[in-house]
C-alpha cells in the first residue's frame, strides 16, 4: 500500500499568457524542498506520479535528498519479495490460529463425552481407601 509522507503539485505557467509551460526534454525538472522534522519511516521513500493514460499510479526512478545526502533508491523486487513474506506469514498465521481453534474444539468435545461417561455411572467409586 502507498503511504504519504507529502505532495506537491506544480503547474508551471507563462505569466504573460497563462499557457502551461513544459520541461524541456532531459531536463532535470524543478528541486523542491519541504523541511520537516518528522521521522522517515523504515522504508525508503520514492516518489510517484498518477499516469492518466494508465489509471495507476507509477513509481519514479529518481533520486531523493534528505538532509543533503542521497537516499538510496528503493529496490521494488526487495520490496515486492518482502510483501510476499508478509503476506505469507499473515497466511501461516491464519492456518495455525484454524488449527488452534480445531484442536480446542476436539478437547472441548473429548471432555463432554467423559462428562457424559461420569454421569451414566450409577454407583460412586471410592479412592480413598476408606468404606
């Protein structure tokens, strides 16, 4: 899942006319700074855009700068293989709470019947020792 820790969105304009203007083709595009003091999170950040054309959203391979330095790009085969994991530890998880829940239901069922096994008994045994 795609989480945020920020947006921008930029509409660069001729300021006689008004008409959009575009970035010239293998330019570097514009440098943003958004200073915040919060944490990043675990996970590299990247950047995305929504592709119209596409009607989805596409991951940007382009670098990112925190405090000066360059953070590494995310590896989305990494990234995919640890989802998989998760997914299925969350799916062992599942089957081991089944089996759990199978296996109380098989003693809840064993110690019913000897319930009924002690009741159908009619004379009282004595252990102790004593008559």
């Amino acid at each position: 899942p795609l989480q945020t820790v920020g947006i921008i969105y930029t509409r660069v304009v001729d300021a006689s006319d008004g008409k959009q203007l575009q970035f010239r083709v293998g330019s570097r595009g514009i440098e943003v700074a958004l200073p915040s003091t919060a944490p990043l999170p675990l996970t590299a950040p990247s950047l995305w855009r929504y592709g119209d054309a596409a009607g989805e959203w596409q991951q940007l391979d382009c670098p990112l700068m925190v405090n000066g330095g360059e953070l590494r790009p995310p590896d989305p085969f990494r990234e995919a293989a640890e989802a998989r994991a998760a997914q299925e530890r969350q799916e062992e998880s599942r089957h081991l709470v089944r089996e759990n829940e199978a296996a109380a239901g098989a003693i809840q069922a064993a110690r019913r019947a000897m319930a009924a096994q002690r009741s159908e008994i009619d004379e009282e045994v004595c252990t102790c020792g004593f008559q």
